[in-house]
C-alpha cells in the first residue's frame, strides 16, 4: 500500500504543526504528506516549509475546504489517501492499525475508525463511541456491511479517520465545493451507494478538536446546507436505487437537527421541514413537529418545560 496524507490549510498557522507533527509520528508512516494552504494569510505556508522535504507544500488561492482536499487528492502519488484537517491529530497507531485491517481484508475499498472529542480548552474528552460498543457492533468483524447503519450507530468515524482508494475517491466525484457544509457527509454518503462496506476500528485513532475559530463548522450557517444535502441524496439516493437503505440515514440526521434547533428558536423552519421531507420523516414524528409549530410564540415559552423533561426522560423529540 501507498499512502498519501492530504491536510487542507487556512490560516491554520497556530495548529498545523501539531497536526504535521502527528503524522510524522506514525508507526506505519505514509508515503508522502501534501499540505494545500488555501489562500492563508498567516504563516501557515512559513512553518510548513519548516519541514522541508519531509512535507509538500501546496499554495493555492482561497477556494474552501473541498476545493483544497480535492487539490491534494489530485497531486497525490499514492494508491490511498488519509486525511486530517490542520487544527487535528491522529493518534501514533493510526495507520498502522489501517493498514493491517486492510490487509486482512483486501476487498475493503475505505475504512474509518473511533476517535475522541477533545474540549480542551474545558480539559474535557470522550470518544465518539465506547470501545466495547464498537465491539458489539462490529461482533468479531473488521467492518460493517451497510456504511449508513454504521452512520446512525455513531461508527462511521469522521474524515480524520478515514482512508479511501485515491480511484474510488474519483469516481464518486471528489469533495463538492457547493455544498459548503456537510461536504464531509456528502462524499461518504456518495462512495456509500456503491461501496456500503466499510472498514472499523474501535480503538480511537485520532484527536478531533472542537471549538476551533474559523472552522467549517462555525464558518456556515446549518439550515440551507442541510436542507440542500438532504434534498441532492435523496434524489441521487433514488438514482441509484437505495432511497430505502438512506432514509434512515436522512432521519436520523434530520432529528438530530431538529433538536437543536428548538433550542435556536428556528421553530418556522423545523416546520418547513416538515413538509419538505415528509418522505423521510415518520407519521407520528411529523405529526408531533407540526402541533408544536402550530403556535411559534407558545412553544418557545414553552421550551425550557420540554427541555427539562429532555433532560430527565432522556427524550430524543
């Protein structure tokens, strides 16, 4: 196997290091390490270039996160690529752990792993997924058969964990620069339709850093992004002849959305919802989302009740 590692960059000056420093310290280390700075201002590309050889550098004019991954992917040398984001890191086993599930099982064409959450600047983590659950789940094997059973068990990973075939990576598209957010979802939802089997570790193999200024996932607002990923894979979802195996998927993102959005006070829009992917969404879950924004003003009084009983019954509205 040839392994090339893609980390996009954008004013990523005080985290890339970290970032490169991690992939250097793999057991198993790949090929070679492309970074694209992606119209950075600071000096990302400076320490970079500290790197020399080591690293390949990249400059491009700011284009977004999807157009920078999909750069590197077209630079890259190697059979498979991995990928991190600049203000993350993987964990020193976490390619050599991929590599050899991917030797044990050579018609895997990705595979991703567990990770943990990292709030450090409230010196709080946790894993995606407890160990011992990815065991259960996985019962004796090394992936799932359904990529989107894996998604709403929370054993999908996350795009600092994943590894694809470079060629599987093109066939599907690569990143689309249009969908803004969620592009990460996007892609893996497209290799899905072909390519359900996918790869797993339990064992956390990577560090995901949260609350991060200047990342995607504050930079875009959700609604639209949403709606629009839901909308285009519902529809290519149909196209290939698997709306039934990604409604569940849809759902379950849905529901997830839905939720924090009471709390946003985008009540209107979790009605527009409703109506526009009644498809997806359950009788008596639509049922319950219209009476609720029958009366915006009284459920938003309203909603500190809900949230308390949330929090007691362990409710999932």
């Amino acid at each position: 196997m040839t392994i090339s590692v893609v980390i996009p960059a954008y004013n990523a000056a005080e985290y890339i290091g970290r970032a490169i420093d991690s992939v250097l310290a793999q057991t198993r280390r790949p090929d070679e390490i492309i970074v694209v700075d992606d119209g950075s201002t600071d000096d990302t590309a400076g320490i970079v270039e500290t790197y020399g050889l080591q690293v390949r550098l990249i400059r491009q004019e700011n284009a977004g996160v999807s157009a920078a991954r999909n750069t590197g992917i077209d630079a890259a040398t190697g059979e498979w690529i991995a990928f991190l984001d600049s203000d993350d890191e993987w964990l020193k086993e976490k390619l050599r752990l991929q590599v050899e599930l991917l030797g044990r099982n050579p018609d895997l064409v990705w595979s991703t792993a567990n990770f943990i959450y990292c709030h450090c600047g409230q010196n709080y983590h946790c894993q995606k997924l407890d160990e011992k659950t990815g065991e259960a789940l996985l019962n004796g094997a090394d992936f799932f058969e359904d990529y989107f059973d894996a998604y709403i068990k929370a054993a999908a990973g996350w795009t600092g964990t994943m590894i694809v075939k470079r060629d599987i990576l093109k066939e599907a598209g690569l990143f689309q620069p249009e969908q803004l957010r969620f592009n990460d979802e996007d892609m893996w939802w497209r290799i899905a339709y072909q390519h359900p089997r996918i790869g797993y570790n339990g064992k956390p193999l990577a560090v995901y850093h949260m609350h991060v200024p200047d990342s995607v996932t504050k930079k875009y607002q959700v609604p639209e992004n949403l709606d629009q990923l839901i909308a285009n894979h519902i529809k290519i979802a149909t196209e290939y002849g698997k709306l039934e195996q990604f409604k569940p998927c849809a759902e379950h993102v849905l529901r997830y959305w839905i939720h924090h959005y009471w709390f946003d006070e985008r009540i209107m829009h979790i009605r527009e919802m409703t109506f526009r992917f009644s498809e997806v969404l359950p009788p008596f879950y639509k049922l319950a989302l219209w009476l609720l924004t029958i009366w915006p003003r009284a459920t938003l009084a309203f909603m500190p009740v809900l949230s308390r009983i949330n929090r007691i019954l362990r409710l999932r509205l």
